[in-house]
DNA sequence: TTATTATTTCCATAGTTGTTTAACTATGGA
DNA sequence: TCCATAGTTAAACAACTATGGAAATAATAA
C-alpha cells in the first residue's frame, strides 16, 4: 500500500459522521445497510451523507450494491488491513519480540 | 477511547508529513530522534515540522523529551492500540470465528 | 405514463488546515 | 556576557472540507 492511499483512507475515517458510519458497516457485516437508514440513524441530511460515501466508496474502505431502489452500503476489509500493516511496518525498531503486530483485520 | 479521540488520532495522521514522521518514530523506537534531524529527513522547514509534532502530540501519538539544546520525539503506541481497537470494534458483525482482530499494535 | 421514493449532484456558505515568514525562547560554548 | 544553534509561536493567506437546500436522476409502483 502506498503512502498516499494510506493518507486519504486515514483522512476518510478521520470525520466523525464518516467514522461512525464505517464502524456501522463494519458491524453490519457483508450485507451492509441502505443508505438512507444510515443517514437516519446518523442523523445527518441524505445530501451531506451521500458527499461521505463518496469519500470513503473513492477509498475503497466501502462498497455500494443497488437493490430495488436502495443502495446498499458495506465495509470492505482489505483497506483497512492494508492501512494497519502500513502504520505498524517496521514497529519497535525491527525487534519482533517486543511486539505482537497485527497482521489481519478481519 | 472516545469517538471524538479517535478522530483526532486518525486527523493527526492523515497528513503526509506527519504520517511519514510518525512512522519514521515508530522504526526508531523508544529513544527516538531529534526534531531538526527528522525536519532535515523529510525535507520540511523547522516551522512545519513543529506545527506536526504539537499535533501529533496533542493525540499523545508521540512523546517528547529536551536533551541539551535538543527535543527528542518518540513513538508512544498506545493511542495507536486504542485506535486499531476502536476501528475493529464489532468487526464482521459480532462473528468473531471469521475474523484476526489484532488486540495490541507494538 | 404519472407519481412516489431513494439517492446523488450542484451550489453557496462557513469553517478548517498547511505553509511561509518573521519574531521569539532556550541551551550551551567561547 | 555574547554568539550560534535548536526549536517554538503568531499572523497571514491560499487551498481544502463539511454542510444542507434545491434540482436532477434512478427505480419502481399505481
């Protein structure tokens, strides 16, 4: 993964209407969740939260279905994987045994 | 770790430079490396480089510590803990048989 | 087809961020 | 004390970001 992926994927999590509808879908799982029940639960105009899928769809950290007149939103996790191997490269000075680094998301 | 935490955490490093820093500290381990060293790696004025480290360090993403006339900065990677912790909360749906969430960065 | 619902795009506005420049504080050597 | 070096702070400005109303598009039901 490359630095400048990694900045605008951090930079997509780091809103907090865009953080908490990510950790949504995360929770949601494969089948995600549509659009507009997102923006309700969020509480957030369906304009304002269509502008945040698109930052975080244009970053791959999630994923859009159509289904009947719904768009079905959901968490891809390779992303995040690639993010978090990105942040903990080279951890502790190169000395393995001082750390547990994660290697998976989910 | 609160949402509103988080997102400072993820904000301090979604920035290129302060990415770059950031990881820069984490390869470095505990005793860190000097502020116009790093400023002079990464080819950013001493100004700019302060302005990062106050941000990176209001997040309590890295430390810092006079040395004589020098300020050495550090890795701290227990925000980065909380924060990986917080993005993988309820991961995959509470199906935790599908998932690898890491518990500890470094 | 027409109406209805779901979502997106366009636009203006308000607020935030990164950079430079210049001035400032702090430490240590001569 | 004076000087050079290391780092921080403040002001200004340009570039970017978030928001919601209105209009446009897309899908479906009547």
């Amino acid at each position: 993964m490359e630095s400048k992926q990694v900045v605008e994927a951090l930079s997509a999590l780091a809103q907090s209407t865009r953080l908490a509808s990510y950790r949504l879908l995360v929770a949601c799982g494969p089948e995600g969740m549509a659009a507009g029940q997102i923006a309700e639960k969020l509480n957030v105009s369906a304009a304002t939260m269509s502008f945040h899928f698109k930052i975080l769809s244009h970053t791959g950290l999630i994923e859009s279905r159509q289904e009947g007149r719904f768009v079905y939103y959901s968490a891809n996790f390779q992303v995040m994987n690639g993010m978090v191997a990105y942040l903990t490269e080279n951890c502790c000075g190169g000395n393995p045994a001082a750390c547990n680094v994660p290697s998976n998301f989910c």
